[in-house]
C-alpha cells in the first residue's frame, strides 16, 4: 500500500552506516507517511535497530540523509529532535529514582510546563495506557513489567510527540501481557494517528501492529510490504519468515488496521 | 581511668588538636573531591582517558605517607608551611578512591536508563545532574567514606612535619615518654576515623537508589 | 530532597570552616622535646600566668625546631624558647658569623620581616657547644682552652653525638680551627652517655652542651672556645608579632627575664630535673621566686 500523504514524515535517502569494520546498514531508502505504523521486521544484526536510532539521531549515518517532515536532519537540534520524538525501548530504562508521575512527567517539566499542566497530563496519560491513576506515586521497582512498559509507552507520549520510536518494547513480557499490550497499542493508534516506527523479529507481531512491513536482512532493506501481501509474497527472505513462523498469521494479519 | 582524667584537665588542647585534625582532613577531603568527581565524570564519559587517570592517582596512592610529606618539603611555596603541604599530600591521597568511585558509580548506571534518557532528549548535563549523579551518589559516597577513613589516619602523621593535629599529641607522647599524652592523640583519632566511616555510611545508605 | 542535600552540604561546609585554627583568648606556649627547652618553656608559662590574667596552654615536647617554626607561622603556637644560633642556621640557614650582639640583632630584624614574628631580650645563658673534659686533667695540664688542649689530643680518645659529626659546622670545623688529632676515629654516642663515658675513663674528650647539668656534678671542665669557632645560642623568647599587638603587655613581662639565668644557674636547673628526678615546674617556680619574679 502506497503511502498517501505527499511529504513523507521520515524519509531516508541512500543512508549508510558503518562502525568499527563493520557496514551495519548499506544503500538504505525507505519513506515513512505521516500517521503510518511501520515495523521494522528483521533478525538481530540486521541492522533494524540502528535505523530506528538514526531516526533520533542516538546514532549519525556514515552517508546519506535522513529527512523529518521534510527538513534534513542535520538542520534540526538534536535536542528539539529528540523531545519531538517519542522512545520506547524494551528494557524500558525508567529512572529507578523518580516516581510513576516524575518519570512521565519529565519531558514536559524540562519543556517548561506549568506543574498544573504535567500533573493533569500525568493522570490522562495513566489513564490512557490501562493503569490506575493511584499508580502514580509508586517507584519503578514496585510495577510488574506490564505496568513498567505501559509507563514506558506513557513517558514516550507525555510531550505529545508527532513520531513514536519503539524497539522490541514488548520483546520482554510473557505471551498473555504481550498479546494485552499489543491490543492496547492498537486502540491507541486508532485514537492518536502516531507515525509509528516499530521494531520487532516477530512475524506475528509485525502482522498485527504494522500498516506496512519493511522487511531487513544483512544491512539492506529487502521489501515493503502491507501485512497481506508479505503473507502471498514471493520474495524468498519474506517466505522465508511466512514459512519460519507457521500458523495464525493469516489471522494476525487481520486484525492490522486498514 | 588516667587517661580520661588527663583529657578532661586538658580538654581545651583536646579540643584544640582535633580541630586542627578536622580541618586537615575536611579541607582536603573537599578540595579531593571538588577535583576527584569531576575528573571520574569525565573519564566515564570519555573513557580513553581512563587508563591514564587512573594509573596516576594509583601511582600517588603507592607513595609512603611520610615519604611524600618528605618529597613536598623542599618545594618553595608549599614547604614553607606545613598545614598547606599536608593538605596538598592529603588532598592527593584521597584523589584515588573518589576519582575511581564516581568513575565506577556513573559507569554503573544502567545503561537503558542513560539510552531512554538520551532518546527523550535530555541534555549532557540534564542527564548527568538529574539522571547520572543522583544514581551514582551512593558509590561516591563510599569512594568518599575511604578517603575520609584514610586522611584521618595520615593526618595523623602530618605532626610529624609540624601540620598539627592529633599526631601531636603522640608525638609529644613518645618524646615525653608519657602513655596519657599518646592516647589523648591517639583515642580521639580512633574515634573520628569510627565515626566518619559510621556518619558517611549513613548517608551512604540513605541516598541508595531504589 | 535536593533543597535538603544542598543545605546539609551548606552546613557541614560552615562547620569545616569554623574549625580553622586559631584562639583569642589563650597564650599557647611551646618547647621542644628536651629538658632544657622543656624547662625554658615552663618558665616563660609560669612568667605569663604570673603577671597577667591570660590563660597559658603549654604545647611542650614538640619534636624539633621545624615543626616549633611551623606552628608559630601558623599561628599554633605564640611563644617558644628558641637558640640565636639555631635560628640562624636551621631557620633562616645563614653562615653562622658575628659575635653574640650581632647574631641577636641579624636574627631579631629577619624574624620580624620574613616571619612575622620577634625576640624578646635574650634570658641570658649561652648554650653553645662544650668540649669537655675531666677537672683532673683540667688542673693537671693547667689547660683552659681548646687552642692550649690541642697538643694533648693525639693521647686521647674522643665522644661525639651523632647530629655533631654530620653538621658542617660540627666536628670537621671543630678539628680544622684548632688542628686536633685523636687518638683515633670519634666514638658515635648517645648524648646522654657522653658524660658519664667520659667520668669512667672511656673517652678523654666529650662534645656536650654548655649548660649540661651533669658538668659540675661530675667535676668536668668545659673547655674555653678561644677562637670563636662556635656561634653563640643565646636562649630566647622567639613570640608573633600579632600575640604583642593582641596583648602589648606580654612584651614587658618577657623583657623582665632579661639575662636572668647564667650558665650556672641553667646547668643547676638542668641537673635538677634530669639528675635529680624533680618536677620540672617546682624547679622553675623556686627560680622564679628567687630571682622575685613569682607572686
């Protein structure tokens, strides 16, 4: 499915990336549409990670450009880029010290919010991601790891930012709170119209969650595909994975949005 | 007891001595760290330098008390006064455990927590005073405890070359060949030694991240 | 939480800084780590609580003339009894050069600019070198000095501390300016058994000091230093400029125990504490009464 907004909102152009004698991403394009959930479906090493990260600048490509709503990168602060763009990462990495509320509440108090206003979007936030708004008090140390991601993917959210970064977030929980969270993540999509960038190695997640799959392997991009025309592809990597992951796609790939 | 009796006749220059005891250490334990935590800062962010920082503060640390009082002396401004040189080699002595400590401390952070905040858009420093410091303080705190341990033993010392402090009281004690005098120096600096090491790990514990 | 840490932090700062050394109302005075200094010290305590109404802290039995320097530059200590020859030697590490008179003043003037600190008048003893030998031998070769003892040295073994020998201005100087020959090599001693080495005819020739207290009691002679070759080490009151403008009178009360102990009366007193065991404060307030001085 073509992208149907005219400027992408991020869009890499030839980018490459390498590292101590190593080419991580080579000859990479790929655009992004305003409003889309792009997975990022690969296997560790192949490179998938590393785009997300260049995507908010934790990681500058060797070559080529990456351009956010149109602007090159290199003409932003990193810092305004950053606070723009929401993380969410697997191990989540709360700050152990502060509360439920301080955690979330972070990006919008270093964005200079009145403190009225961070704790009124502190307690639409919990709300907004399943959790009792009693939980706002408590240390990290004191969640399950459902709750410490879904204060993740709040903390990500707080400064309402146009573009959602998230890696493996959900790779850490049991297949129960997995299966919630990813259903939770789809009504969210549904009421917040992100563009999302998702990283992932699971087919199935990929095929719930993704408006498109960009499907990696050995630091190049190998297709772009929507979830139903990965399943009928022909593309040997593709069927490689349909084949690898077995059944329940087809029913995976329904409950895609679009 | 006799010594109790002669510290209470004396308690003024009791007073006294561990006062001067206490500046000793306490100005050059602030001056270590006012130097040591930034310097651990920065050889965790920039971790080439590491090696090198380390080594030197290790070298200084195998220096003998006394032999570097002895290597200070001859230098111009510094030997003309002994308090200053002492507090220069205290100084120098507490630099390892509190460089290494905030070197260790920040490195232990968990790096999730440093990659989250990164991505968030925390500044350098948004992530070192918010983030960094206040996980690592607890560390520090303990690279800070063993300087203080050490420094109220060296001070001790420091008399020898005329810096003051409870040394004094022992050194006279062995001149005079008088068991009060030495444990009048002797006790006191035991007792600070217990209670910097109590009072520090304290706050140590206190300060814990959850 | 942080509005607390920093203020803790304020508060130990303040508390480290108000431990900085230093006393208003007390005179701290000190002494090194032997009798006589012990004794000298005493005296100027027990003078200072005698006339005024200032406390005296005493900081005795301080290991050398270094570390009294140091706590008198750092304001430890206000008066110590220090040696005219010793401050110009080990302190201000000038040649040892002039008679008596000139030695005080070089020594009183430098003090004053380099240190900030000055001499009261000198107590009047001059505790240089002494190269004694037995009475008997004294009367019986008829010798007084060390120009007329030099012939008789080739027939006699000598005794020396260990700190003479090593000091250029010690043994080497000695033998040069009056052209002694032993027997054979110095024998390396304890100070304090040179006296008695030289009584039980073990050595001819001991270095001790002028005001040694066992000098008239073992009947030894000290021999006269015709050619000058020592410096003199007049005993003084070395005290801070600052104590004196702090408390003007200590000047006046110091000034009054001007040339009051002879070498005599500073070997009885040495005696009396080392060789008779008594308290070394007892001795001093006798002396004191003595010359009325006490109240």
């Amino acid at each position: 499915m073509p992208p149907h907004t005219s400027t992408p909102k991020i869009e890499f152009v030839d980018v490459s990336y390498h590292v101590a004698g190593t080419q991580v991403l080579s000859g990479f394009n790929l655009q992004i549409a305003n409003g889309e959930t792009l997975v990022l479906l690969g296997r560790s090493g192949s490179g998938k990670t590393t785009t997300l990260k260049l995507i908010n600048r934790l990681v500058s490509p060797t070559s080529g450009e990456i351009r956010v709503d149109g602007k090159p990168q290199q003409q932003i602060d990193v810092i305004r880029l950053r606070r723009g763009i929401g993380y969410v990462i697997q191990e989540v990495g709360l700050f152990p010290h502060f509360t439920v509320a301080r955690n979330v509440g972070l990006v919008p108090k270093i964005e200079g919010w009145s403190e009225d206003r961070i704790q009124a979007r502190v307690q639409e936030l919990l709300q907004l991601v399943g959790l009792e708004g009693t939980l706002a008090s408590r240390y990290p140390h004191q969640l399950s790891g459902g709750q410490r991601q879904r204060v993740g993917v709040a903390r990500a959210l707080a400064a309402n930012p146009e573009i959602l970064l998230m890696d493996e977030p959900f790779g850490a929980l049991d297949p129960l709170t997995r299966d919630e969270v990813q259903r939770e993540f789809l009504s969210l999509q549904q009421q917040l119209h992100k563009t999302v960038v998702f990283v992932t190695h699971d087919l199935h997640e990929a095929l719930r969650l993704g408006s498109r799959i960009a499907l990696m392997e050995a630091a190049r991009l190998v297709t772009v595909l929507s979830p139903h025309e990965f399943l009928k592809s022909t593309d040997p990597w593709a069927s490689a994975y349909v084949r690898a992951f077995g059944a329940g796609l087809e029913a995976a790939a329904d409950r895609g949005t679009r | 007891m006799k010594v109790l009796r002669f510290m209470l006749q004396n308690q003024t220059q009791v007073r006294d001595l561990t006062l001067e005891h206490l500046w000793l250490v306490g100005v050059s334990t602030i001056l270590a760290m006012l130097i040591g935590i930034p310097l651990g800062i920065l050889i965790a962010h920039r971790t080439r330098l590491n090696k090198p920082v380390l080594a030197s503060a290790n070298i200084i640390q195998t220096i003998p008390g006394l032999a570097l009082f002895g290597f200070l002396l001859p230098v111009p401004w510094l030997g003309a006064r002994a308090d200053r040189l002492a507090i220069l080699a205290l100084t120098l002595y507490a630099l390892l455990p509190i460089i290494r400590n905030t070197y260790e401390g920040i490195r232990g952070v968990d790096p999730a927590v440093i990659e989250a905040g990164k991505g968030m858009g925390l500044t350098e420093s948004q992530l070192l005073y918010q983030v960094e410091l206040p996980l690592a303080v607890s560390v520090i705190l303990s690279g800070v405890r063993v300087a203080v341990v050490i420094s109220v033993g060296l001070a001790t010392i420091a008399a020898a070359i005329g810096a003051g402090g409870l040394g004094e009281f022992i050194y006279r004690g062995l001149s005079m060949v008088d068991n009060r005098v030495i444990l009048s120096g002797a006790i006191p600096a035991a007792l600070l030694a217990l209670l910097a090491d109590f009072g520090v790990g304290w706050l140590e514990r206190r300060l814990q991240p959850k | 939480m942080t509005r607390l840490r920093a203020s803790l932090a304020l508060l130990c700062c303040a508390a480290l800084l108000s431990c900085a050394p230093s006393h208003a109302d007390r005179i701290v005075v000190g002494s090194k780590n032997f009798t006589e200094s012990f004794i000298l010290g005493e005296l100027i305590a027990q003078q200072v609580e005698a006339h005024t109404t200032l406390k005296v802290e005493r900081r005795f039995y301080l290991a050398g003339t270094y570390i009294c320097q140091q706590a008198m530059l750092a304001g430890r200590l206000d008066i110590y009894p220090e040696y005219t020859g010793t401050a110009l030697t080990a302190i201000l590490k000038q040649d040892a050069a002039g008679d008596k008179v000139a030695v005080y003043d070089r020594v009183k003037r430098e003090y004053e600019q380099k240190f900030g600190l000055t001499l009261t008048p000198a107590l009047g003893f001059n505790d240089t070198f002494a190269m004694e030998i037995r009475g008997e031998d004294a009367r019986r070769l008829k010798i007084k000095t060390l120009s007329e003892a030099a012939q008789f040295t080739p027939h006699w073994r000598a005794g020396f501390g260990y700190e003479f020998m090593e000091r250029p201005d010690g043994y080497r100087g000695l033998v040069a300016t009056y052209g002694l020959k032993f027997a054979e090599q110095p024998r390396i001693m304890d100070l304090g058994l040179l006296a008695r080495a030289l009584k039980d005819h073990q050595i001819d020739f001991a270095g001790g000091n002028a005001t040694d207290g066992l000098i008239p009691a073992l009947d030894l002679v000290a021999l006269e230093d015709d050619r000058h070759y020592f410096p003199p080490y007049e005993a003084v009151p070395v005290i801070r400029q600052e104590t004196v403008n702090q408390h003007p009178e200590l000047a006046g009360i110091l000034a009054q125990l001007a040339g009051k102990i002879s070498d005599a009366e500073m070997q009885q007193m040495n005696y009396a504490v080392d060789g008779k065991h008594r308290d070394a404060s007892e001795v001093v307030h006798e002396f004191l009464k003595l010359k009325n001085l006490a109240q």
